[in-house]
C-alpha cells in the first residue's frame, strides 16, 4: 500500500467516520476541568481527571473502528476492493491512538498551566487507562461484530472501577490517584495484546 492510498483512507474515513467521534472526545475533554477542577492539585489529585474522566476517551474513539463494515453489503463491497479491509481497519487505529495521545498531551499542558503538580507520569498513566478501556470496546466489536457490545463491555468495566479496586488487581484504572504508577504497565501491554488477538483473530476469520 502506497502512502497516496493511506492517506486516501484516512481522509475518507476522518470525513465520514471519525469525525463525530472525535467531537465526542474532545467534548469530554472540555467537561472534564468543569467537573473536577484542575487548579492547584497535588500529584494524587491530579490523576483523578485523567483517570477517572478523560479516560472514556479512549472508549470514544477506540471502539467505533470496525463500525463502518457492520453493515453487512458495506463490508463485502470494502473487502472486493485492492486495499485489504485489515490494512484499513489498521490505519484507523493507528490515527485513532494518535488523536487519543494529543488529546492528553494537551489536557496534561492545561492542567501544568493551572499550578498543578503533574509529570510524564501522569500523562502517560492516563494515556494508558484511555487505551486499556479503548482496546477492550475494540477487542469485543471486532470478534462479535457489533460496536454496540464493545461500547457495553468498556462501559461496564469502566463503571466496575469504583467498586472493584481489589478485584481488578493489575488491571485496575484508577491506581495513580491511589498512589500506584506500577499497574499502569499492564494497562499498555494488556492494550497492546489485544489488539494484536483481533487482528489476528479478524485473518484467521478471512480464510
């Protein structure tokens, strides 16, 4: 695939697909300092509106990917042409992950800005909530081909965060407000596996 192609199919799909997703995140993005307040904070008070907010980012813009192919005739008309669907659905993660990544890069400046204390960490903790929570909403609509579970099951587990600290273990959220940084690396190698399980699965279900 050439880069004309790529970049074809990431106008295409930024025009008619990504697009009001994008707006979604960025109004959560918005509504987060209005509901938690980023001034002043210490370190712990300064995850909580990365982690516990900004985080359903990920599920926002992560989980839609494969909903353009849901409708059946769609799917089979992408998959005639020369560009291989994968190929496209990979293209789509891979500025999915980046507008993801500049949307905390961004809220972790405003909240520098605001006389908080925050550092790398804090960014890339928050980041990898986001990406955890978007990889499960992406895992789950690829393998039953329906977004609407992926949505679900991010939702879900999103929600189970404030009442399962201890149940979650590693795969909690929310551990950098509660003092941890060390499951944040859980988070990024869990989010990595799958999606390489759905891309894989997705070939094997092509043969």
């Amino acid at each position: 695939m050439d880069s004309k192609s790529v970049c074809w199919i990431f106008c295409v799909n930024l025009k008619h697909n990504f697009l009001p997703h994008l707006l979604l995140a960025l109004l959560i993005t918005f509504l987060t300092p209005i509901i938690f307040g980023i001034s002043s904070l210490n370190e712990r008070e300064s995850a909580q509106p990365l982690e516990m907010l900004l985080s359903l980012t990920g599920t926002v813009l992560l989980t839609p990917i494969f909903m353009p192919e849901q409708n059946e005739n769609i799917r089979d008309l992408i998959r005639s042409k020369k560009i291989d669907y994968l190929a496209v659905c990979f293209i789509r993660l891979l500025y999915s992950v980046f507008f993801l990544a500049i949307i905390f890069v961004g809220f972790t400046l405003v909240i520098n800005y605001s006389e908080s204390e925050i550092t790398l960490r804090h960014l890339i903790g928050g980041y990898s909530s986001a990406l955890f929570l978007g990889a499960l909403g992406f895992f789950f609509a690829g393998i039953s081909k329906n977004s609407i579970i992926g949505y679900m099951v991010s939702m879900i587990y999103y929600i189970s965060n404030f009442t399962m600290k201890d149940e979650l273990k590693n795969w909690y959220l929310f551990s950098m407000s509660a003092g941890s940084f060390q499951k944040k690396y859980w988070l990024i190698g869990s989010s990595v596996a799958l999606f390489a399980i759905t891309f894989l699965w997705l070939k094997l279900m092509k043969k």
